[in-house]
C-alpha cells in the first residue's frame, strides 16, 4: 500500500511511526512531513492546503490512501479532491468537516438526532447576545462560530465575564457565537473510525489544554495527554457510540455529507451519561501520540477500511495497558517565544517503553533544534497510568533544553 500522509506535526509523528510498522505499507510520504517523520517516510515539499497539488501528487505517484492529519487541508476542500481523483482519502469532505468548522452546524445536527448536548443559541449581533446571557445567568459559556484553534471559549463563571467575552467576540467584524449553558461534569476524548455509514470505536484520552500545572493559565492546543480515560467506561462508550456518534452518522449521511475518516467527540461525562461538547473531525493532538502507543491492530488497514466504505465486521485491537504523553514546549508558548535552540539527550531518554515524538523541531548536522511552540511529545506505555506517567517523566528528565518548559501533573484527575 502506498501511503501519502498530510501534516507535519507530533500527531503526524506519531502516526508516521504506526503506519511503518505496517507490514501491508509499501511506501510512505509524508507532506510535508519533519525532519523527525524523515527516519519514517519521504518527506514532500507539497502544501497540505492546496487540493489540487495533493490530488496530482496522489494519482501521479499511484497512492493507495491519503490520510489527513490536521482540520486546515479539511477544510480546504483537500479530500473532496483527492476523492474526485479516484484516491481513496481518510478524512471527511468539506462538507462533513463542519462538524468541527462550524459550532452552530455541530449543534443543529446533534439536535436534528436527538444526540443530547447544551441546550444553545446563536446570535450574529452584540446586543441580543447580552440580553441573552442577562437573562440565562451564570455559569455559561460563550462559544466563536468557527474554526479558532482552541482560542474561541470562554467558560463564564458570572454575567460579568460572559458579558466580557461577548464584548471581546464582537470586536471582530462579521464575529458570531454559540451561547451554550455549562454542562458539569467529566470531560474526555472519544475516537470514532467512520466510513460514511458505519462507525467503530477507537479509544479515548483525556487531555489538559491549560499551559500550567493544576489547569492553571492560558488555553494550548494541549500540554499532555492519557489513555484511555478511566471515566470512559465501556458502557458509557457505548452509550456514546450509540446515541451520538452513530445517530450523527446518520443524519450526515441523510443530508448527502456522509462523515468518512475519524470522528474526534470531545464529551462531558455526569453520572455516566456523555453529553456532547463539540465534534473535532480528525485526530487529536497530542491524544494521537497515546493511542498509536496502545493500538495493537495494523492503522494501515483500519484507516484504508474507514476511508473505502467497508468497516463492516473490523475492529480495533489494544494492548492492556495505558500510556501518556509530556508535551515540552517553548517558554513563553502559547505567547511568543524563541526557536532555534539546541535541544540535547533524546537518544539518552530511548527506552523500549517510551517513544518522543516531534511536534516542532528541525535538524542541523546532526543537532535537533526547537521549531516551534509544542516541541515534543515525550510519551511513554505502562501497565497502569501511573507506571505510564513515571517513565515519561523519567525520560523527560534526561532531556537537555533549558528554553523549554512542561506540566508535571499529566494525568492527576487519573491518579
Ligand atoms: N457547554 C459546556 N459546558 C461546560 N464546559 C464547556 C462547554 N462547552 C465547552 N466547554 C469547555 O470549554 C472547552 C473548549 O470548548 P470546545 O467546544 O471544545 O471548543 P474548542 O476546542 O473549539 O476551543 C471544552 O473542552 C470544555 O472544557
Ligand atoms: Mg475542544
């Protein structure tokens, strides 16, 4: 199987890294990959983003499957025209993708299938928003229509701050929310391979999203992550396979956008009962990093299966036993911060158990250097979380770079 791989980031690493170990994979390129996705694959100075070229590329070189890592090239339209070429693509058309692009598409669908979720409202002008909130009260939590990297939510304690944030929103032209009530409980990531009709689960993970230790300062795009989520037992799995994911499925499937390639369901879990929180339409990153260090079963297959219509009679197999991820990343990320630095010791941090995938780095005769905000994702297999937990730290400590910075509480809601 000739594969083609979007992204170049510690996701994509990571599943570069499962992908070689497929005995099925013939070649692999990875567009346009890393420096560390080099030892994997070959790597393609080709734009991600731009259909056309991706769809060229992918018919002239006779590749079997593309797979999608990040939202950008979704929504870009990138396998609606791979897809036109005749490739086989894992990751959801344009259309599909709104699940994750639009927040109010999200939510007119979930409500459309009965998938339980906030109850919301959606307002295109400040003023209304504000009689709104002032009258629903606090907590709530005030949402941008659209794709805003995990800078869009502002979870409102007091009509105070909601009404702050609706000011902030609205500064920007053309701005919309999503207005939801809060929704207490437990939150976790559960992974989804759909093939347009047909959807099989594929783990979970809980996350922190927060850069400091105890959930504490700015939003990231993810500082650390562990699978699977003890609070995503089988019976609320399935009760969230059954009663959101596949009613979705079929909703999308009956507007003529069904949904092929993973379905990402972020859910808050009370009294195990998920409700929905928001839908991301590929991998998560840096839960990705954890699942492929899990996933006993072939990806190639499984991803070739979503991405063909025929998942029918497939499942995913894992190893009895959990992982987690440290992401070190620059000082001063999510704000501005340096690139460039000599990161030393990740050959010494090499242990059968631990893997560290690259996020944002670069080589230079024979040195890695930091390229990025999210740097690395040291992550590591244990038997329970908190074996997982001791040996990524153990490897995070044998890592030499005094620009980066980490949490040292990964997995404290799991210990
Ligand atoms: N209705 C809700 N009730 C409680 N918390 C919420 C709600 N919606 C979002 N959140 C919190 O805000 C975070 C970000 O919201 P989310 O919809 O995932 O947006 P995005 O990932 O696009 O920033 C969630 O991970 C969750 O912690
Ligand atoms: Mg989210």
């Amino acid at each position: 199987m000739n594969i083609l791989l979007l992204g170049g980031g510690g996701r994509e690493h990571a599943l570069a890294w499962k992908l070689a170990q497929s005995p099925l994979l013939t070649r692999l390129w990875c567009a346009p990959g890393s420096a560390a996705m080099a030892a994997l694959g070959d790597c393609v100075p080709l734009d991600p983003c731009d259909p056309a070229a991706v769809a060229i590329f992918a018919r002239d070189r006779s590749v079997d499957l593309v797979v999608i890592g990040p939202e950008a090239p979704l929504a870009a339209g990138v396998a609606d025209a791979v897809e036109a070429a005749g490739v086989a693509v894992f990751g959801p058309s344009a259309a599909a993708a709104r699940l994750e692009t639009s927040k109010t598409f999200a939510k007119q669908i979930a409500d459309a299938c009965g998938a339980p979720t906030a109850r919301w409202a959606r307002f295109d002008a400040l003023a209304p928003a504000r009689a709104y909130v002032t009258a629903e009260g606090a907590p709530i939590v005030i949402k941008a229509d659209g794709l805003a990297a995990g800078k869009g939510v502002t979870v409102a304690e007091t009509v105070e701050q909601a009404l702050a944030a609706l000011d902030a929103q609205f500064d920007a032209p053309g701005a919309a929310v999503v207005i939801e009530a809060f929704m207490a409980g437990e939150e976790a990531s559960l992974f989804a391979l759909c093939d347009g009709t047909r959807a099989i689960a594929f783990g979970s993970a809980q996350d922190h999203k927060r850069a400091f230790d105890g959930d504490k300062g700015p939003n990231t795009g993810g500082m650390g992550a562990y699978a699977p989520a003890p609070v995503m037992t089988p019976e609320v799995e399935a009760r969230a396979m059954a009663g959101i994911v596949a009613p979705v499925l079929a909703e999308m499937a009956r507007r003529g956008a069904p949904y092929r390639g993973v379905l990402y369901a972020g859910l808050m879990i009370e009294n195990d009962a998920p409700r929905l929180v928001e839908f991301n339409a590929r991998f998560g990153d840096p839960e990705t990093q954890v699942l492929m260090l899990l996933l006993e079963s072939d990806l190639a297959p499984l991803l070739m299966a979503a991405a063909t219509g025929s998942l029918d009679g497939c499942a995913a197999r894992w190893r009895d036993a959990a992982a987690l991820t440290v992401v070190l990343a620059a000082k001063g990320y999510p704000g501005a911060h340096a690139r460039g630095e000599e990161i030393g010791g990740l050959t010494a941090a090499a242990d059968p158990d631990v893997v560290i995938f690259h996020a944002g780095t670069r080589a230079e005769e024979g040195r890695w250097l930091s390229n990025g905000g999210r740097v690395l994702n040291v992550s590591a297999r244990g038997a329970t979380v908190a074996e997982a937990r001791a040996r990524a730290y153990a490897a995070v400590d044998k890592i030499d770079w005094p620009g980066g910075f980490h949490r040292t509480d990964i997995a404290w809601r799991a210990l």
